[in-house]
C-alpha cells in the first residue's frame, strides 16, 4: 500500500471515529431504557460486584422484560471506572466497535482477494453506512456481537497456523456472550469455512 493509499485509510478511520463518537452521549438524546439498564448494572458490578438484583457477578442480567447477556456490561465496568457513570459510558464499547469493524471490512477484504483499490472502497461505504452509524451509537450489543463475529471470521479464513484456529475459536465462542443469533449463526459459518478450507487443501494437495 502505498503512501497516498495509506492516507486515504487514516482519513477512512478518522472519519469513522468522528460520526461514531461526535457527541455520542447528546446524539441521540438521552438513554434508552436497555442503555440505562447496561450503565446501572455495570457501574452496580464496578462497586458492589453484584447486579441490580444483587446477583453475584452473573453470566446472564436479569433486566426489565428481558434477559441480557454479560460480556457487553462487563465490558462497560472499565470504562465507567474511567469515565465515570454518565450517558457516554453505556455507549463507549458500541462505538469502539463500530470503528473497529471499519478495520476488519478492510482486512476481511484483502484476505478474501479483493485489490488494494476495492478494499478501502469497502470500508468506506461501511463506514457512512447509517445502519452501522445507528449501531454504534446506542448501546445495542450486537455491535459487539458484530465486531467478534467478524474477527473470527478473519482469523478463520487468514488459516495461516494453529494459533490462527484457536484465535478464531476464542471470538465465535465470546459472541455466545455478546447476542443471542450468534449463538446459532457462530457455529454453523464457522463449521462451513472449515470445511470449504479442508476440501480447498486436499485438491491442491492431489
């Protein structure tokens, strides 16, 4: 890549981060009641390591109508202790992800075969997507979900050692964590991929 492309990529990135973080904690105003239930229960974690319901560090919150699942708060606990509790910390880790995910479009896309050209084009697009804007904005956990999903798709497809495989299995196994279709989706792409890899080996093998 060369000097001007380099730039082009800094620039994708940039502006990545300034949509997704421009005033993250006024745009949209206010929290959504599952925002406000994430930014409770994390900041609830942080001092008491117990949840609203005084749970003991659990693997599934219990919120109002429904059931979350926990690697999006305990990611939050962090960044609450930085931050401190305020609208901007619930949705810190959505928008970290959603700069994160510009990243793995364009590697996703050069492992894939796809030119120098085509790959910042790609992640470009993703980048002034508004649906990938929306989701890194509010605190929906399948932004998170999204981000692991891809990087174990990456390091699946990459195949370049073993370290690759177990790194891949690590991210599928943490979407089960992160939102609920994953736990569906994860296993059966993953299991695909693989087997797509195996049979490409043994024909340039024979």
């Amino acid at each position: 890549m060369n000097l001007t492309k380099k730039l082009f990529f800094i620039l994708i990135i940039s502006l990545s981060f300034f949509v997704r973080f421009f005033q993250i904690d006024r745009l949209p105003y206010g929290l959504l009641p599952d925002e406000a239930s994430i930014g409770y229960n994390a900041y609830s974690i942080l001092v008491t390591g117990r949840d609203e319901h005084n749970k003991k560090f659990p693997l599934v919150f219990e919120a109002f109508g429904d059931q979350k699942l926990p690697l999006y708060i305990y990611l939050t606990v962090p960044v609450i202790k930085l931050f401190d509790l305020s609208n901007f910390s619930p949705r810190f880790v959505a928008g970290i992800s959603g700069v994160i995910f510009i990243l793995l479009i364009f590697k996703l896309t050069r492992i894939l075969g796809f030119g120098v050209n085509q790959s910042p084009f790609a992640s470009t697009i993703v980048s002034i997507s508004p649906w990938t804007i929306m989701l890194s904005r509010l605190s929906f956990e399948a932004s998170l979900g999204l981000v692991l999903f891809s990087s174990g798709l990456y390091f699946l497809v990459r195949n370049k050692s073993k370290n690759d495989f177990f790194i891949s299995l690590l991210f599928f196994s943490l979407t089960f964590f992160s939102y609920i279709p994953y736990r569906f989706v994860s296993p059966l792409l993953s299991l695909f991929i693989t087997q797509v890899i195996q049979k490409n080996r043994f024909r340039s093998f024979i």
